[in-house]
C-alpha cells in the first residue's frame, strides 16, 4: 500500500500531472477505499475550472477504459463522476454526455476478483449514471437537490 502511494507520487512528478490530475488519480487509485467525501468536494469545486474539468475528465476516461485487471479504477471513477455530475461544473454532465458509450460499456460487466464479485456494484453504479445522465429533469432536481443541501450544510 505504502508502495503504491510512492510509486503514484513519482509518477506524478515524471509525467507532470497537474494538481488537478493529481487529485482525481489518488481518488480514483488502486488502493482499498475513498473516494473520501473530503477529495470529492475538492475535485467538484476543481471541475468549476475551465482547465482542471478537461484534465479531471481526461483522467477518468482513461481510468474507465482501464479494464477489469483495474477493477478499483473503474468503480471509483464511477462513483467520482457521478459526484460531479450532481456535484460540479454543469460541464462534467454534458461531456459525460458525449462519452456515454464508454459508462455503457460497464453496465454488464461479469466480473470477480478474489472470489467476490465486484462486477455487479460496477454495473450498478454504472446505470445509475447512464439513467441519471439521460433523463435531463431528474438531472437537474438532482443538481438543484445536492447544490441545496450544500448551501445548507455551509451555514
């Protein structure tokens, strides 16, 4: 584990990812648990920003075409994107949009990893956002829902 966490900070630094990117990699990582509710509030207030939406968005499109060797990348990529599909930037919704294929992909995918299956809570979270990303009124109640209970949790 510590290893990981060493090996994914050298490669940040080598490959120059940019603050944005470094954060949606470690919460989006091959590490047990997260994403925190703490990186999720950071990267949705990130994704306000022109740059760091594209660059957040970059890496989970890479982390969804990953493959199921990567299982954690894809679920946590997952649960990050629908975070800021009713969290962030109306940005994140509409580029998820335009690349719903690659979320389809996962709405069945049969997967086990050491004798549990993971697969079905991928392809759950996986046509939760398909249908959400789809249905654009429950979309925005979501948004108006979230953003409200924000504002109300700030006082």
């Amino acid at each position: 584990l510590m290893a990981n966490k060493v090996t994914r900070k050298i490669k940040n630094v080598v490959k120059q990812y940019t603050f944005a990117e470094v954060k949606i990699r470690e919460a989006t990582s091959n590490d047990p648990g997260g994403p925190t509710p703490k990186q999720l509030d950071e990267i949705a207030e990130l994704s306000y920003h022109a740059v760091a939406v594209v660059e957040i968005l970059g890496i989970i499109w890479k982390r969804l075409s990953d493959g199921e060797k990567q299982w954690r990348h894809l679920y946590k990529s997952l649960i990050v994107l629908d975070h800021l599909v009713k969290c962030g930037s109306e940005k994140v919704a509409l580029y998820s949009q335009e690349k719903i294929d690659l979320i389809k992909q996962l709405n069945n995918i049969d997967l086990y990893y050491d004798g549990y299956d993971v697969g079905t809570q991928i392809s759950t979270k996986a046509k939760q956002l398909v249908s959400l990303l789809t249905d654009k009124d429950r979309l925005q109640n979501e948004r108006t829902k979230m953003l409200a209970a924000k504002r109300t949790f700030a006082k």
